[in-house]
C-alpha cells in the first residue's frame, strides 16, 4: 500500500470515527466516546495486529453498547483498562 493510500484510509477512518461519536445517545456517551478515541489514536499508528484486532473488538462492542443504549456497558467499556 502506498503512502496515498494510507493516508486516505486513516482519513476515512477518523472521519468514520466522528461520525459514531456523533450518534451517541446521550451528551455523556459521546463525551466518553470522544475521550475513547483521543486514547487510542496513538495506539493504532504503532500497534501490532493482536492488539489492534483486541481493539477493533472493543470498539465494535462499544458502538453495539451505544447502539442498544447500553449505558452500563458502555461506561464499562470505556473505564475498564483493555487487557
């Protein structure tokens, strides 16, 4: 993959990233959501495929928490260390 490409794909993928946040049900979830994303972030430019598949996992759980309007999941999802 060129230098375009990936440039691209980590540019859509922020913006997919400020959309999810947007549709948070609450002012709070999506507070926690946008913190989320700050941490993790760095993480993703450096991490292993281990790690950034326990991550995917993690943030498709987090969505599907915020989808349901899960607030105990969610909230747990995002204080909870990974790991």
């Amino acid at each position: 993959m060129g230098a375009y490409e990936a440039h691209g794909e980590e540019r859509a993928e922020r913006q997919l990233r400020t959309r999810l946040a947007a549709i948070g049900p609450s002012a709070m979830l999506r507070s926690l959501y946008d913190g989320l994303l700050a941490v993790i972030e760095p993480f993703v430019r450096t991490a292993d495929a281990d790690t950034l598949h326990a991550l995917y996992d993690r943030h498709a759980a987090l969505i599907d928490a915020l989808d349901a309007r899960d607030r105990a999941a969610a909230l747990r999802l995002v204080v909870t260390p990974a790991g």
